[in-house]
C-alpha cells in the first residue's frame, strides 16, 4: 500500500518518524513536512498529483492539516494530533469533530495506532458488510435513537448492509457506539464513535472525557457522527 504522510512541523519528529519507520517496514511510505496554514498551495499541488492510497496527516495546537487535506480529497484520511500544549486536547479536537461528509479517523494524541488497523484491512479482514455495535441498554435514549435512525436511513440510501448487534464481530468491519468508556472494544477491527446526549454534548468538561476514551486506544471520529464511520469505510474499500 502506498501512504503519504504529512505533519505541520518539523518540531512534530519525535511522532512522525517512529510512525514512518514503523510503516516502511510493510509499506511504500512518502513524507513531507507542510502546513495547512503556512503552505496551503503547495499543500493543495501535493494532494492533487499524489499517488498514494491512504494519506496519514498529524499536527498539534490549531491542528486543521488532517480535516483540510479530507476537504480536498476522496482518500481515506487518518489524523494523528500531536501533543504541544493541553495534552493534545486542542489537537484531538481540531482533527476529530469534523462535520459530516469529511471523516477523518483519529488516533489519541502522539499514538499511532493506524498501522494494525491497515495491516489487518490489507490482510483482507474487511467486509461490504457493517456490524455497528450499540448496547441493548441504551437502545431507547432519545439520542441513541436518533443516531440510530439517520445512521440507518443514510446506510439505505447508500445501499449498504449494515447489522446492528450488541457485540463485536470477528468476521465483519466494526462501528462501535460508545456511551461510557467500559464500551471501548480494545483491539476491535473498526471504528469508535463517541454518542452523547445534548446535555453532555453542551458540557465543555465532555472533552476532557473524550480525551480520555481516546487515550484507551483504538480510532476515532467525531461525537454522535456515525454516518463519517460509514463514509470513511465506504472510502476504504473503494482503493
């Protein structure tokens, strides 16, 4: 697999070259150093004429390299916020709660949790086939509902198959619903997404909560944004 890696800043290193040696060992890796900010032309050049497969974009503070680079292109988009000041918090926020339509899939602060994920998509653990994972408990919550039924409609409108169940699947693509942090699925195949009510979601201390469930581990898109985790699939498959 090709993969285009961009940070922001030479000062981001001590991230991006652990991550770059770790996938050339399996992969056709190119890497450049620009910023969405300071470099938005040629930023623009390298995404058009790349020829890669994935692109994986990290940055900290302000961090819109990754959410830009998905605005501009149809490849999938893997953000790793680095951590400068805050605990990465800025950063996680900035690469994680894009809007619906541009998903970016979102590692906790300076981990780089990607390369089992594309290990295990290349070795062909993947599948047309969705299983989003939602606790049977919290199936009757407004907001749950509601999440449940774009999530659905959007899955029809788009002709793909999608089962809901209580559980992880060994054999399907996982989307997991979670609503507390005992509902990360460690070393789950897929994607998690974090589903809140209106009150948490007003609530500026839920940040530092999502910060922590990204801590334990695994990818990430925005709040209550199932449908990029579906679009973010969909774009896998398509390369």
């Amino acid at each position: 697999m090709r993969i285009l890696v961009l940070f922001g800043s030479k000062s981001d290193e001590s991230v991006y070259s652990p991550l770059i040696s770790k996938l050339k060992q399996e992969h056709e890796v190119e890497f450049q150093v620009l910023s969405a900010h300071r470099n938005p032309d040629r930023l623009d050049v390298v995404i058009k004429t790349t020829t890669a497969d994935i692109i994986v974009a990290g940055a900290g503070l302000a961090a819109h390299l990754p959410g830009v680079i998905a605005s501009k292109t149809k490849l999938p988009v893997f953000g790793i916020p680095v951590d400068s000041v805050m605990g990465g918090l800025d950063a996680l926020l900035s690469i994680q709660q894009m809007p619906f339509g541009i998903p970016v899939l979102c590692t906790s602060p300076d981990k780089m949790s990607i390369n089992e994920f594309i290990g295990k998509w290349e070795k062909g653990d993947s599948d047309k086939e969705v299983n989003i994972i939602i606790n049977e408990n919290g199936r009757d919550l407004p907001h749950v509902k509601k999440e449940l039924d774009r999530t659905m409609e959007y899955a029809e409108k788009n002709n793909l198959k999608v089962s809901i169940s209580n559980k992880k699947s060994d054999k399907l693509f996982n989307i997991n619903m979670v609503q507390e942090k005992n509902e990360i699925l460690q070393g789950m195949f897929g994607i998690h997404v974090p589903l809140l009510s209106d009150t948490k979601k007003k609530s500026p201390t839920t940040a530092l909560e999502l910060l922590e469930w990204t801590n334990s581990g695994g990818l990430w898109v925005g709040v209550n944004n199932t449908r990029n985790a579906l679009i973010f699939h969909q774009k896998m498959l398509s390369n």
